[in-house]
C-alpha cells in the first residue's frame, strides 16, 4: 500500500504538469482558495527555464497566491514577483495568444489600486485579432474565457460565436 502512494506521488510531481490539465484548473482557480492552492502547488516545479505557457501560469499562481495572503506586506510582495514574472514571459513572446489571455484574466479581475491594467485593451485586441488562427483545442479554450470575461462586451464577444 505505502509502494502504491509513493508511486501515484511521484507520477502525480514528477515532470511538468500537463497543459490540458492546468488549462482545466485555471477555469476554476478563482472560485475558492482551495482551488487556488491546489494550482500553486501544481507549477511549484515549474522553473523560468520550463515551457513559456507553464511560466505564464505559474506567474498567475503567485498572483492568485497573493489574493490570499494574511499580511499586506506579504502580500504586495507576492503580486510583484507574480506581475514582474508574467510580464517578462509575456516580453519573450508578445505572440503568445494564450499568455496574453492569462494576463488579460488576472488584469480585469485586480483591484485598480494595484495600477496592474494598463494591458487590458491591448490584449483584448489581440485575442481578437488572433484568435482565428489558432487550433482547436486552444480555441475552445479561448472561447471559453471570452465568454465569461467581464472585459469583452457582449457585442465583442460574437467573433468567438
């Protein structure tokens, strides 16, 4: 029984996370900080070195981490290293469709004290703009967050319809 959960352990750490399965986690991370943690803890291995899309979403994870912080010092601290991180992934690749959604889906839901929406409609158009060109999968997946983003209005979102 102990060979069996180390074994599920080390299959469920070893290597990096599936994307099908943190786009999947992303969906719900906000709806409780159990979900939040669970998705910190999913990109904890994740290194700058790793795939820029998992780097993208780790940086989301320390964003969201941040939410949930008791001390106010603290909790400034996480929201930059989060902000500082998805910023410099997005700068190594301003065509990356779906980092500039992960950024979009942070900025829109931060509170305006923390001056972190200044992208909002520079992503926006870019999804729009891009969004025909990608496959399926992502589409389905982009398709999803336009439609329950408060930053596309509903006319807006018909180029996903």
């Amino acid at each position: 029984m102990k060979l069996l959960l180390t074994l599920l352990l080390l299959v469920n750490f070893a290597g990096n996370p599936d994307l099908a399965a943190i786009r999947k986690m992303y969906a719900d991370v906000t709806k409780s900080e159990n979900n939040a943690k669970e998705f910190v803890t999913k990109l904890a291995g994740i290194s700058n070195n790793d795939d820029k899309i998992l780097v993208a979403y780790k940086a989301a994870s320390i964003l969201l981490e941040s939410k949930f912080e008791k001390k106010l010092g603290e909790k400034i601290e996480r929201f930059k290293e989060g902000a500082k991180l998805l910023e410099a992934t997005i700068k190594s690749d301003p065509s990356n469709i779906e980092m500039r959604m992960i950024r979009l889906s942070i900025q829109e839901d931060v509170p305006g004290i923390t001056g972190y929406k200044k992208n909002i409609k520079e992503d926006k158009k870019f999804i729009t703009t891009y969004y025909a060109s990608q496959g399926a999968a992502l589409k389905d997946y982009l398709k999803d967050f336009v439609l329950q983003s408060k930053s596309f209005s509903e006319k807006e979102k018909q180029f996903v319809k």
